[in-house]
C-alpha cells in the first residue's frame, strides 16, 4: 500500500510539473504559439516574460527573436509583447528599449505592430485592428530611429 502511494504521489508530481502554462502574471500565450511549444520551451517564454516584467531590458532581444514558428505563432509572440507593455506602461518600455542597441532590437517594431492588430487584448473573442501610431505613440517614435 505505501508502494502504491509513493508511486502515485511520484506520478502525479511529475505530472503536475510537466504541464505547460498558457498564462504568466496576468500575460496569456495565445494559442497557435501556445500549441508549438513543448515544455521547455514554454517555461523559456515563461521566463522571459517574467523577466520583462521585472524591467530586465535583456529580455527584450530574447522575446524578439523567441521562437515562433512562422505566421501565426509570430503574430501571437507580438500579441505578448503588446500585453507586457499595457502591463508595465509605455513609457517604462519605452525606458527599457533606449537601453538596448539597434541590433537588438530589430524586429520588435513588426512584432509589436502585429500583436495590436492580432491580439484580442479586450478579450472580446475577436482581433482588435489596433494601430501601432496611435496605441504607443512614443515607442512608435524610438522604434521608427
């Protein structure tokens, strides 16, 4: 019986550990980036988005060149940019890209643009069509240098 015990309670932590997040500190991992990931590498966005939250502007080039399989996925990796920044407020953002190099942040502008069309971040059930310019107009304006 304690056999038995021990090797359910095993099972059930390692299953319980083993799963994926679909969410972090209020950040949801839209579906079709969600879906291609395997643990490891949901527990990487994870804690790339964690670090973000915290100001690390290092996990900024991180999350830009994050793998997202293509289409979709990239639109949702922008989708989490974009809930990072509401989150943690523009200007902060803002503040943290002024601390990287051009070439660190390449690509964060294409991102950021697709996640404000893409995401659904009035969780209304449908795309919000959202425009960079007028949504983060500062951060449009370091982006465009």
């Amino acid at each position: 019986m304690t056999r038995i015990l021990i090797i359910s309670t095993l099972l059930f932590t390692l299953t319980f550990h083993s799963c994926k997040e679909r969410e972090t500190n209020g950040i949801v991992i839209a579906e079709t980036l969600y879906v291609h990931q395997d643990y490891q590498t949901n527990k990487e966005l994870r804690n790339l988005i964690e670090e973000a939250l915290k100001h690390n502007e290092k996990a900024l080039p991180k999350l830009t060149n994050f793998p997202c399989g293509g289409g979709a996925g990239c639109y949702d990796l922008g989708f989490v940019l974009t809930q990072i920044i509401y989150q943690i407020g523009e200007n902060e953002f803002n503040q943290m890209v002024l601390r990287l190099d051009r070439n660190e942040i390449n690509g964060l502008r294409s991102l950021i643009r697709a996640g404000l069309e893409y995401g659904d971040h009035d969780n209304d059930g449908k795309m919000d069509d959202r425009r960079f310019e007028k949504v983060f107009p500062i951060l449009n304006e370091t982006l465009k240098k």
